[in-house]
C-alpha cells in the first residue's frame, strides 16, 4: 500500500507540471502572434485627440497592443511613431500598421483597408503635406518609387521608420504657422 501512496504522489505534481508547461505554452503562442491589420470603420476613434479617425485627411495608422483585442487608432502617422516612442509605454506592442498611401484613393481618402507593416513602410518626412490633426505628416509608402514620387511633388527625405528623427514626430508644433503658410 506504501507503493502505491507514493507513486500517486509522484503523478499530481508531474500532472500539474505538465498542464503548466501546456498553458504556459498557450500564453507563448498567443503572445507572440502578429495580429492582422483591422479594417478602419466610423467608431474608430484617436488614441490622442479621442476624435473619430475619419473625420480626419491624411494616412492613419493603428497600434496593437498585448492582452488588447481592439488596436489603438491614431488620426496620423506623426503621433502612431510617437507612441512607439514614448518610454513611458507600459504594454507590449504586437503590431504596427499604416495607410499605403501609394494605395489611397487621395489624399482626404486614405483608405480603411490598405494597411502595410509599418517597419516595412517608405516614409516622407519634412515635406509639404500636414495631417489630419493639422501636424506635418510623415507619410508611409509601400514601395520606394511612390514614396519618390510624392517627395518629388511635396518635399522631404526618404526614411525608413527607424531612421525618422524624434524631432519630426515628438516636438511641438506651431500650428498656427503651419496652417498660415
């Protein structure tokens, strides 16, 4: 009977073990999975400004976060790459996406479904254009030749999310000269 005892409870903690290492595998999976771009519809409302997304010209973006099952919406490009980098920023970030504007319609049509990875996007950035809250825009591409294209037409530099200067998407700007220019 002492055989017996003992082998029982020797198989609870290799079960409970063994469950652990399921779940924490679970976790893993999920944890790690990329989510898909969502399609942009009339709710969708800006992390930042809490206005809706489309009432606004100029390309959007959204931000997936961990443990989150709606992205956060931004009503431009500038503030989605200054989300990114605030350090205070608790939550992992699982995805990133942004209009195509090689894709968009125009420019006060942007689109609700031409998403792109935005660490694969081409960005213009110091040209002409201003988003949809006023700011200067960084304006993402999904090929290189669009992204010359428009810098030819509107000013700035070619850039690839990285290399996009903090003082194009953290400084303040005077939104009175920029809409009197």
């Amino acid at each position: 009977m002492g055989g017996f005892q003992e082998d029982r409870v020797m198989r609870i903690p290799v079960a409970i073990l063994l469950f652990g290492f399921a779940l924490s595998g679970c976790r893993d999976t999920n944890g790690t999975e990329t989510p898909d771009p969502v399609k942009l519809s009339e709710d969708a409302v800006g992390h930042y400004c809490q206005m809706y997304v489309l009432d606004h010209s100029g390309p959007k973006a959204q931000i997936h976060l961990a443990g989150q099952p709606a992205p956060l919406w931004f009503a431009q490009v500038r503030d989605a790459v200054a989300f990114i980098r605030e350090p205070e920023k608790t939550a992992e970030i699982t995805a990133v996406y942004v209009n195509d504007m090689a894709r968009a319609a125009s420019w006060e049509d942007p689109g609700i479904d031409n998403w792109i990875v935005a660490g694969k996007a081409t960005y213009v950035v110091g040209s002409d254009a201003t988003g949809g809250m006023g700011a200067p825009e960084v304006v993402p591409f999904g090929t290189e030749d669009a992204a010359k294209e428009f810098a030819a037409r509107h000013g700035g530099d070619l850039m690839r999310l990285n290399d996009i200067p903090d003082d194009a998407v953290l400084g303040a700007v005077d939104m009175e000269h920029e809409e009197g220019s």
